[in-house]
C-alpha cells in the first residue's frame, strides 16, 4: 500500500516544525507546577478478590 502524501521530499527541522505548527496549531500551555499531582499506585485491584454478582434468577 502506497501513502499518495508523501511526496519523497526531506525537510529540515526548522522546516518540519513549521509544517506541524500550521497542520496541529499552538500547543496548549503547560501545567502549572501546583496543578500537578503526585500519583499513587495501589497495591493491587480490589475487584480480583470479589466475586461476580450471581444473577439469582440464573442459579435456579
């Protein structure tokens, strides 16, 4: 399968920057260093221990 946009031109990094500004835009601004959270990973998935909820009307 052939890419029909690719033209087989190479392009600068400069050149390559410009072309993604026009194609995507601005980039939104960065958080600010007090709108990041810390995060915190739990020690395991508390439904793996749960069994699934039986359908009574199923059990018979």
């Amino acid at each position: 399968m052939t890419d029909e946009r690719y033209s087989g031109e190479k392009f600068t990094d400069e050149e390559s920057a410009f072309l993604r500004h026009v194609r995507f835009g601005e980039l939104p601004a960065r958080p600010a260093p007090d709108d990041l959270v810390a995060q915190t990973e739990s020690e395991s998935d508390p439904r793996r221990d749960t069994p699934p909820d039986l359908n009574p009307a199923v059990q018979g």
